[in-house]
C-alpha cells in the first residue's frame, strides 16, 4: 500500500513539476514578491495594507500572458465600476439597503 502510494505521488510531482505549472509557480511567485516590495511604495494608505498587492497578484496569474493582462484589467474594470456605483449611491445620500440594491441591479441588468 505504501509502495503504491509513494509511484503515485513520485508521478504526479514529476507531472507537477514539469513545463506549465513550473512556468505558472515561478511567474506567480515573482509577481507576488514583486507586488509586495512596490506596495509598501504607493501613496496614501495603501501602504498600510501591503498585503492585498499580492493577493490581487496570486489572484490575477493565469499560464499565459494574455491570460494574466486579461485577467488584470477585468479586476481593474471592476474595481473602477464598482468605485463608480459607491460614489453614485453617495451622491444620492446615505447608504441603505435599497440605494445598494438598486446599485447592484444596475451591473446586472
């Protein structure tokens, strides 16, 4: 059983560790570091929450670099969208529960 198990995990590290998801780990690994030194860099207060750079980064990473710049500016528009709808809902007053929902309505409609 154990001898079993061991073929079967010594055929899936090498599958693992070869081309794609090599490719994919390392490109993720430098994004994150890289994400996290520039983080500490940015003005106003996102410098007091370096984390999110990396998990926006780790979140972002697809094994292409069409895939990966795709992946960025949807995360990009959404934020800007929903940046917008915040602001829109309070330009209309105070946040309640049908100011949000009819925000929210709007992006799916």
């Amino acid at each position: 059983m154990v001898k079993k198990t061991w073929k079967r995990f010594l055929v899936w590290a090498k599958s693992s560790l070869a081309g794609q998801r090599l490719l994919l780990a390392a490109k993720t690994s430098l994004a994150v570091g890289v994400a996290w030194i520039l983080a500490r860099y940015m003005p106003g207060v996102a410098d007091k929450y370096p984390y999110y750079a990396p998990l926006g980064a780790l979140v972002s990473m697809y094994p292409t670099l069409m895939g990966s710049v795709r992946a960025g500016l949807q995360t990009l528009a959404g934020l800007f969208i929903g940046i917008a709808l915040a602001a829109g809902v309070l330009l209309a007053g105070t946040p309640n529960i049908l100011s949000i929902s009819l925000a929210v309505g709007l992006v799916f409609w």
